[in-house]
C-alpha cells in the first residue's frame, strides 16, 4: 500500500524572512510556511530531496489564497545536478504541468489543495512556480503556500468546525491495496496535533496488523481508540492555538493555563490508553510534565476580541501547507527508518482553512498529451544521507562517543558492505555500521571514535598502515560531509581537520596524501556552501577558507583552483554566493602570486560572475574585480570590454567603470556634470545675494547723501550728484544703478567680504571681521600685527611670529590686505589704495588718478 514518505528542502531559490522552504518539511495545524521573496523574480524554485529512491505516485500542494502562483511544473531526478555534486551530472526530467486557480470566485477566502497523481521513479523533485495571479491583496506580486494571520475569531472557529468525518480524518478506513491511506493525507496533519497524529498512525499500524491476524475484538477496540483521539488532538489543537494567541497578547497567566491544560489532558489520555493496553511506552513521544497537585479547571472559553483585519483574511479557514509525497515500493536494496519527524514550527493566530479539493479531472492529472510524465531512468545513484534529527550546537561535540545509548546500530546491508569494505578491513565491522546508521548519534559516534583511535597511533607504526587508517578515515568523512545533521557534520570537520594538520605531520606521510584528503573532500564541502540551511552553508565556507590557509595545504593551491572555476549564470544562489565569496577573501589573503589564484583566472571568474542572474553575487563580483584593479591596474583592463558610451549603456559595466574613475582619484562623468551644475547654481546664488546685499548699503548711503544735503551731517556734500563719496570718481554714469555697480566692482577704497559678501571700506575690514561678520565667532586677533585670523590658523600664525608688527593709530595706518605699515590719516589711506605706487594686493586700484579729487575731511564744498 503507498504512503507518505519523509523529504528535506536542499534548495530553494529565495523567501521571504520568517517563511523559510524549510518550513515544506512540517505538517501541524499551526505550521509557518515558505512564502516568496517581495517583488521576486520568477520563476520560483524548490528542490525537494526524498528519504530514498522510491516511486512516486501522488503529491499534494496547498496554495495561499491569494498569492498563489499560475503554474506549477514539476521535474524527478535520480541525483543532484551538476551544481550540486561535481561528479554527478544528471539532468532533472519533466514530468509536465499544473495550473491553479485564480481564486476569484471565492474572493480570495479559500484555499486550493492540489492533488496531483504521478508515476514516477526518482529521489530528488524539483518544482517550478511561474509568475503570480494578480489581485488587489497581493501587494508585492509574491507567491505561498500558506496563509497570512486571519482574525483570531474565525481561526478559533473554523478550527473547532472541522468535520470529524472528514473521509481525510477517517483513521479506520482501510481501502485498497494500491490506495493511499487517508491517514497520509495533508488534511489529517491539518486538523491534528503533531503527536496524538504520530499515535494514530501507530495505532493504525496495530489495526491492521491484528486484522491479519484475525484478532478482531482487538481491532475493533483499536478503530474506537483511533476515533477518540481525534478528537482529541483536535481539542490538543485547539488550545495550542488559544496559547499562541495568549503569548502574542503577553497573557502569560493565560497561556501557562493552557499549557497546563494540554498537559493535564495529554497525559489523562495516555494513561487510559495504557490502562487498556492500547498504548505501549516507546509510543509516547515525550516525558509526561510534573503536573500541579491542585486540580486544573478545564474552561473551554476563550474572550474573542474583533479583528481588524482585512475582509480578504476574516473566512480563510486552515494554516498551511507543504508538499506531501507517497511511496508506492521502495526500488533500494535496504529500506531506510523513517526519520524522525522534526520539532513543529507554529505561527501566532495561524488558522486550519477550508481545503478546496479537486473537482474536475484537469485539476487531477497533467493536461494535454505532450505534457504527461515521461518515464523516469531506473538508474541507482549514490546516496546522500539526509536525516532529519535534533540539531547540535559545536560545544556539545566531544572527543569521545556518548555513554548515553543503548544497543547497537543495525546491521550492514550487502550494498553497503561492498561499498565499505576498505573501512571495514581497517576500522571493523561494528565501527563502520555505526557511520551507515540511521541514527545519527550512532554516525556520530562512529566519527569519534575514528578521531580517539587515530590520535592515540603510535610513531613506530609501518606506513603501509597509517596510509590504510588515513584512506579509510577520509572514506568516513566524504559520506559523513553529506550528513544534513549539524552534529555529524562538525564531527567530520573536525576528524578531517586533525587528518590533515596533526595526523599526515606527526607520522610524516608526506604531501601525496594531505592532496588526497583535500582532493577527495573538497569537493563535497563545496557542495555544502549551497545548503538550505545557513548554519551548514557557513560552516562549510568557514572551514574550507581556514583549509586553504593551513600551511599543509597552502602550498599545494588544490583550493584555489576548486573555488576559480567558471561560474554558471544560473547557479544557484546559495552556491554562487559561497563561492564569490571565498573567492573574494581568499585573493585579499593569499594574493595571485604562486598561490593558484592568477591574474587570468581570477578576472574570467569575476566576469563570469558578473552575469549571474541574482544581484548579490554580481555585486561580489564587482568588489573582486575593484581589489584587483586596485592592486594591477591596467592589467585587469585586458579582460574587459573598451569603455566607450556603448558598454556604458550597460548599467553593470557604467557601475564598473565608474568605480575605475573613483579608485584613480579622479571623477566620474555624472559626478563632474553634478559638480559643474552645483558650481552654476552656487555662483547664481551668491550674485543674487551680493546684488541684495549691495542694494540695501545703497539705500543706506542715499540716506546719509540726503542727510549731508539737508545739512544734518556736516562731513561732506555734493556740488554734482555724479561723485563717490569714498574714492571722489566723478563720472556721468553715476545713476543709482551705475554707483551701485561701482561700489560693487570698482570702487578701489571698498572690498567684499569673502564671509558674508558685504561690501565695506578695507580701512575697517578688520573691525568688519571681528564685530559685524556673520562668521565673526571664526576670527580672534593676533595682538601683534592686529589683523583678523580663522580661529584654527591663529594659534599657528602667533606660534610662527612671522607677521608685520603694527604701529599705534597716531604713528601709521595697517593695510589688512598687503600687511604693510604706512603712514597715518585718511588721506594716506586712499595714496596707499589708489597710488600707482599703491596697495600690491588692491585689485580695484586704479591705473591713474586723474578721475579722482581729493576732498579735505570736515570741510564742505558749496
């Protein structure tokens, strides 16, 4: 009879964060789920690994209800491609095709579960998701296959309504011999808790191994236990879900009332269950918690508050979805255990919804003729262990095997035997079992050991045999490298690292052997740096970086140039990016010269890389091709095209360009066309600025002139308007306009203000600068020659004593311009301004002073 078979995520092509593929891997009711990165492009892909190479006859997918993708193709694999491991280069086969609804006729509040019939042969499925179904809810054009929170009413309420007779949660219906049985349906994981679920199975498996013994009161006490706990893990639902919600709301009292109520009732059930031998003790997943003497009051009810939510959200009815896959016959040699189901995932205020079944054939099975399955190739392919076991942090990992486990791992099968007969030669029978066992704690400790006995060899040992150990011990760590389990695969690091640094030194093997270990695991550590989960991808990386480094294997250049080899433009992501990045701190550490990496072969892989389609990985192609320019300039300009407007039409290659400007110190086309605009704009500002300036000081001097001509002012007054009253220039072409451009300009006994662009009487611009300056916080005086300074020059120019001393005012006048010294009064001031012998620095001074007329101070001319 088919069943459901157990699969792992090894990649995917990117999600959203908090909606990881890995979430594909657990069925519960309040399950989180793979959703799509926002804005991604498409299409979509994740590629799933089974437990083993089986024969698939059925797989069930559960869409979101409203980002939900268009089409669904599917391909079967007997091993990973290329990309995956070196050695393997199989291609994926298409099966064909399924479209989804667009969900409209429910206005977007169901979910299509999608039941799709196959017969294939194969261990590794990819699936292909095509672009979206717009919809007003779909925001960020994304795909899922679970749902976004509902409102915490309807999730209490459709999870408390669904059906017990649901042909999905039937336990007791034993169908046909080729049938699926309802128990491995996605339904019954939807409605269930995980652990009452993984009884029933068992308690199925009871079922029907009584009914073929004929023991049928036995049965029929099973089918009735069966029906019970159905209910049961629907109300072991109900209050997880009521807890969750309780947590995010911080009711913490609230929640340890639930946690004690599903405790309480947990354990109840089970001690009935025992109680009429129903239940035996491995059964029970885990240790019944100490309970409270005190009774629990069991309150089913629970304050409902209104959401807020959406409409689109307040009718979905059940939270999840994954892939689910059946096993018709398993065409291995041996059947591998079935790996343990992981710890379940939950969401906050997630939901159970209605599942939308097929109804018509064109839902059922793939379309039109051409796109039927195509036969799978009956090829065997060698294993890659994946196991989904409990994790383990690197402290938990010890040199010595744990004294905790019991019995001893399964027995070898021929395969298997064949396969490990050097190991088993050197290591023995029972070490190299537990390396093969489906208990990953067996696998472990199988690694261990090899460490411990390695260690403690003897110098004197022949070489003929320590070679044997080491060969043997490398056998172990490549399968091991593969190991999905975190413990398993440090263990292996570890074991290799102390192969390569302490054993191959210490009985002086020689470099022909630190080239085998590194040649024979390399190549599946490279692999590892495109795993799902990031925890291994980076140990991966890490250690084979540290690798490359070590002094033993330095020399032999084997990992530069693994990591150099082109890149395929759709590699995929994790892999592409692990390796530009290696690639990246290896050449900032070990340079091009005699270290593998060259000139040649690092820029063919950095403009490979460039025309990878994720935008991370082109983006660490950049920053190597940047350091490498850095380092050899017009070297690296040889592998790339001409920089002409052409190729800067190029976005890609304008960026890289640019960055070659930038590097040299120079500006970028855009950024001097940026400088050139902001250079415009600024002298426009300070002219607009100047010209009010100037105009308001107009005002002011037209007000003292009208003063001096009313006789207020007895200082100066003016036989004819066309005069400045500061120089003496007479000229027709003193309008308001034309004086006020003089002053402006002209004028040789006034300046601007580099400050605050003021026009003011140089005679003063050292009082301007101390007292009426906007920027006058920024200048101190230098007592000895009394001019104004920037506050950050001044202590330098006192240090330096270097300026001309300054003479009291009755004794001379100090030029703020030339620094020099010269004689007293007013009309000294305008002899050293407008001379022809004048002021050196005065650029207003005049050529000749034939223009002028000098005016006696305090008299006035009628």
């Amino acid at each position: 009879m088919p069943h459901k078979i157990g699969f792992v995520v090894v990649s995917s092509s990117g999600h959203e964060d908090g909606f990881s593929a890995k979430e594909l891997m657990v069925h519960a009711p309040t399950v989180n789920g793979w959703r799509s990165p926002r804005l991604c492009q498409y299409p979509q892909e994740i590629i799933l690994q089974l437990v083993e190479r089986c024969r698939i006859r059925k797989l069930q997918l559960l869409a979101h209800q409203y980002m939900i993708s268009s089409k669904i193709e599917f391909f079967i694999s007997e091993s990973l491609p290329e990309y995956f491991a070196p050695y393997q280069s199989e291609r994926f086969h298409r099966l064909g095709y399924v479209p989804l609804s667009d969900n409209e006729k429910t206005g977007f509040k169901a979910r299509e579960l999608k039941s799709v019939y196959m017969d294939a042969v194969g261990q590794y499925l990819k699936l292909i998701f095509h672009k979206n179904y717009v919809n007003k809810y779909n925001l960020y054009s994304q795909i899922s296959f679970f749902p976004t929170k509902p409102s915490r009413e309807k999730l209490i309420d459709h999870y408390l309504g669904s059906k017990s007779d649901d042909p999905a949660l039937d336990g007791t219906y034993l169908g046909k011999s080729d049938s699926i049985s309802p128990l491995d349906d996605l339904a019954f994981d939807m409605y269930q808790d995980p652990e009452v679920a993984q009884i029933i199975r068992r308690l199925d498996e009871k079922k029907h191994e009584a009914v073929h013994h004929e023991r049928y009161d036995h049965a029929k006490k099973l089918k009735q236990a069966i029906a019970d706990l159905q209910k049961v893990g629907e109300r072991l639902g109900r209050y997880e879900v009521e807890k969750r919600y309780a947590v995010e709301k911080e009711d913490y009292d609230l929640a340890k009332k639930k946690k004690q109520q599903m405790d309480a009732y947990r354990l109840k059930v089970y001690q009935q269950l025992q109680l009429h031998n129903l239940l035996d003790a491995e059964l029970i997943t885990r240790k019944p918690p100490d309970l409270p003497v005190e009774p629990v009051v069991y309150d089913d009810s629970l304050q409902h508050t209104k959401a807020t939510n959406s409409p689109s959200y307040e009718n979905t009815e059940l939270q999840s979805s994954q892939g689910e896959v059946w096993k018709a016959e398993s065409l291995l040699e041996e059947k591998p255990a079935e790996p343990n189901s992981p710890e379940p995932v939950f969401l906050h205020q997630s939901t159970p919804p209605t599942l939308s079944h097929p109804t018509t054939s064109r839902e059922v099975e793939f379309l039109p003729y051409d796109e039927r399955p195509l036969p799978a190739i009956h090829k065997h392919s060698e294993e890659t262990i994946r196991y989904l076991e409990p994790e383990k942090t690197e402290g938990d990992i010890s040199n010595s095997p744990r004294s905790g486990l019991t019995g001893e791992p399964e027995p070898l099968s021929e395969k298997a035997l064949r396969e490990a007969s050097p190991a088993i030669e050197v290591f023995g029978e029972a070490l190299v079992s537990g390396a093969y066992s489906k208990s990953w704690s067996y696998r472990e400790d199988a690694l261990l050991a090899v460490y411990k006995k390695l260690m403690e060899m003897a110098v004197s040992t022949p070489k003929e045999d320590l070679k044997n150990m080491l060969r043997a011990a490398i056998f172990l760590v490549r399968r091991a490298i593969k190991d999905i389990v975190s413990s398993v695969f440090q263990a292996s690091l570890k074991l290799l690292k102390m192969l390569i640094t302490q054993y191959v030194p210490k009985h002086k093997l020689g470099k022909l052997e630190t080239s085998h270990c590194v040649e024979k695991t390399l190549p599946g550590l490279l692999s590892r740096t495109g795993d799902s989960s990031s925890r291994l991808r980076i140990m991966a990386a890490k250690f084979i970086q540290e690798m490359a480094l070590w002094s033993e294997v330095k020399p032999l250049q084997i990992v530069p140039v693994h990591l150099i080899q082109p890149l395929k433009p759709n590699s995929p992501t994790h892999l592409a990016m692990s390796r530009v990045e290696l690639v990246e701190c290896l050449l900032k550490e070990m340079g091009t010269e005699n270290s593998g990496f060259t000139i040649s072969n690092a820029m063919k892989f950095a403009t490979g890389a460039l025309e990878h389609r994720v935008y991370e990985v082109r983006d660490v192609a950049l920053r190597i091709i940047f350091d490498m320019y850095r380092k050899h300039k017009a070297a690296i300009l040889e592998y790339l095209p001409p920089d002409d407007a052409s190729i800067r039409k190029t976005v890609l290659y304008k960026t890289l360009f640019d960055g070659f400007t930038k590097i040299d110190g120079k500006l970028s086309d855009a950024e001097m066309r940026a400088q050139k605009k902001a250079a415009t704009e600024e002298a426009e500002r300070q002219k607009k600025a100047e010209i009010k300036v100037l105009q308001g000081q107009l005002a002011a001097l037209k007000e003292i002139q009208a003063e001096v001509q009313a006789g207020k002012v007895g200082v100066f007054c003016y036989r004819s308007p066309h005069l400045c009253i500061f120089c003496g220039e007479r000229n027709e072409s003193f309008t308001e306009e034309g004086l006020d451009l003089h002053y402006w300009k002209r004028c040789p006994m006034l300046t601007r203000c580099e400050h605050c662009k003021q026009v003011v009487e140089i005679a003063s611009l050292t009082e301007h600068l101390l007292t009426e300056c906007d920027k006058k916080d920024s200048f101190g005086k230098c007592q000895r020659c009394s001019e104004a300074f920037p506050k950050d020059e001044l202590p330098k120019h006192i240090k330096s004593k270097t300026c001309n001393a300054a003479k009291p005012e009755n004794v001379a006048n100090h030029c703020p311009l030339c620094h020099d010294n010269f004689s007293p009064g007013e009309e000294a001031w305008k002899s050293h301004l407008m001379g022809t012998d004048g002021c050196a620095m005065n650029l207003r001074r005049l050529s000749t002073i034939n223009k002028t007329i000098p005016m006696q101070p305090g008299k006035t001319s009628l």
